[in-house]
C-alpha cells in the first residue's frame, strides 16, 4: 500500500489505528543544541533491542515511521532497530530518520544497507541550521558544521533522498540564505528546496527545553515567509506539502486570540499518529505531554484505553499545547485537503 493511499484511508478513518509512528530510541546526544534540551537529560531505563523487536512484531501495521533521538546513531544496535523494522512492516511506504551527521561513515553503510533492503520511500534528514559560524553555535560543538555537509553529500553521491533540517530559532532567523551558500560552496548543486525547514517548539517530555528562550513569533514568520520564498514553486508532492505547511506555520506563529477556529487544519496526533519515548511511553504527539500508555506494562501492544481518549477530547477542544511541527502537520494537512476535495466530513 502506497503513502497516498494510506493518507487517503486515514482522512476517511477507515484505519483502525494510528498509520504514523515517531520513535525517539534514544536521550543520547552528543550535541548541545541551543534551542533543545534532550541533551541535558540523563539516559537511562530505555528499551533494548529485544524489547524493540517485540513491539514492531506485535505491531505491524505502520505505514510512515520516523526514528529518531536524541543521536539514533549513538545506539550501538541502530542496525538491528531498522532491521526489525523492514522484517515486520509489510505495509511500510515511508521512512524516514534524522541525524546531526556526525557519525558519517556508520550513518551511511546503515543508509545503503536500508536502500538496498527497502522498497518504499525512504528519507534522511540532517541538521544544518546556519553557516559554519552560526550552526556550530547553535549545536554547540566545534566541526559539526562540516560533518553534517558531508554526511549529506555521502549519501546524495549513494543515491540515498537526503535534504537539510533547519530549525529556526532566535539564533538564526536571518542565517537560511547563508546557510545556502556555505553550502553550495561545498556543491554548486544544493539549493533551498534541499532545506526542510520548521521552528523551534517548547516539548516538557521530549525536548526538555521548557526553561529556554521561546522564538520571536514575529520575526520568525518573516523568516519562513523569505525561505519559502527562496524555495520557489513546488513541484513534487513534498515540495508542495512543505509549502503548505510553511504557509501555515506563518498563519500559526501569527495567530492571536479570537483566531479563526478553521485557520489550521484539525490536528491528527493520536488518531494518525504517536509518539514513543525510549522508555517505551506512549504520547499523541511529541509535543503534547500527556503519557497515555506504558509498553512494558501493556506487554509491548499498542491499545486504546481511557488515557487515549481523554487525550484526544483536549485535542479536539484545542486543551492541548497546540503545536505546528512536521511531525503532525504533514498528515493533518492532508486529511484537511483530502476532506475538503471529498466533501467528507467524517
């Protein structure tokens, strides 16, 4: 079953569970980001790699998995993760992981080997947030900077899909067009639209940065308004689905009180998607901090119960944080377009 299928079924909630799955399988990180605070958490307690095969063979119906950190590549058995992955999800469209791209070599043998092994779309994403000057001031970490570049063209020269994460914060809101031509000056090649971009979000539970600066609202939509711009038309399906939510992240970050209630689409954190932490807790989202299910304790199945629902009642009344990540935005976009070519309002 393809993505858009599955899109398609999820905004008509034909799924019987959620098709998206973010999986953080580590706190390890061996930067120290500015805007995040996974960093200063102490690691402990997290899932093994029995413990995660269990879970991907009791649950097999994931369409869309992103894995994720912390570093996902400070994990000795990162391959065997993966692995349990492609041997269970016969349904698998899209996977996707991020990664500082510090560790070039490992990331990319683990990159080809799932190229060879996965049929369907398969993404990676590394960080870059500025020029050399100001990503490494951000990540905080002297020759992330060229670390990152290379990752990226490894991969791109194995032909593996890999684009640019650029997360605006305070510290580089005016950084993306230099961000492009440092790395254009690495290959004349690259371009905006290998940027994916999104904005700093305050997360208690996972990023662990409730204590740090939040972004200029403002400013930032002005940001995101010059990068779109810089990206141009969109052409492909992702292009035009990041469009989208860049459009919508300036209407997000502008909104004020007595906003249209139509204004964004309906969120779809805990019907097409979840979060699980390397502990193995259950969230809607990664942002939302509302634990709704242990796996240890539900024997590694994935099962509705009274926390889901009451979770899904504060989404539905706008109770939550209410967000604008890609993480969540992405399926929430499409089930809005989806319902409103179809005339279905279900």
């Amino acid at each position: 079953m393809d993505l858009a299928k599955t899109f398609s079924l999820a905004a008509r909630r034909r799924l019987c569970a959620p098709y998206k799955l973010t999986f953080s399988v580590t706190d390890r990180c061996n930067m120290s980001c500015s805007h995040c605070g996974i960093w200063r958490k102490k690691p402990e307690n997290e899932l093994n790699s029995d413990e995660i095969r269990e879970f991907f063979a009791l649950n097999r119906g994931f369409r869309w998995i992103d894995i994720t950190g912390g570093e996902p590549f400070l994990r000795d058995d990162i391959v065997e993760i993966f692995e349990a992955i492609l041997n269970t999800q016969a349904h698998l469209a899209l996977l996707h992981f991020p990664t500082n791209g510090w560790h070039t070599d490992g990331i990319v043998e683990c990159a080809k080997w799932i190229k060879k092994k996965f049929a369907g779309k398969f993404v990676v994403t590394v960080s870059l947030d500025g020029d050399k000057e100001t990503h490494e001031r951000v990540r905080g970490k002297p020759g992330s900077w060229e670390k990152a570049v290379e990752t990226l063209l490894k991969l791109r020269s194995e032909r593996v899909e890999t684009y640019f994460g650029f997360t605006f914060t305070n510290e580089n809101l005016f950084s993306f067009e230099k961000a492009i031509a440092s790395a254009r000056a690495m290959d004349n090649r690259l371009r905006a639209a290998d940027f994916h971009l999104n904005i700093q979000n305050i997360s208690p539970h996972y990023f662990n940065n409730t204590d740090m600066v939040r972004i200029n609202r403002r400013e930032t939509a002005g940001a995101l308004k010059r990068a779109a711009a810089k990206r141009g038309i969109p052409f492909t399906a992702m292009e035009i689905l990041e469009h989208q939510y860049l459009k919508k992240a300036c209407s997000f970050l502008m909104r004020t009180d007595g906003a249209e209630e139509d204004e964004l689409p309906a969120c779809e954190a805990g019907r097409s998607s979840l979060f699980v932490n390397p502990q193995g807790i259950v969230y809607p989202c990664h942002i939302f901090d509302m634990p709704v299910l242990s796996l240890r304790k539900s024997g590694f199945r994935l099962t509705g119960n009274g926390e889901m629902k009451e979770a899904l009642a504060l989404i539905d009344q706008k109770k939550c944080p209410e967000c604008w990540t890609p993480c969540e935005a992405y399926q929430s976009i499409f089930a809005f377009i989806f319902r409103k070519i179809s005339g279905c309002n279900v």
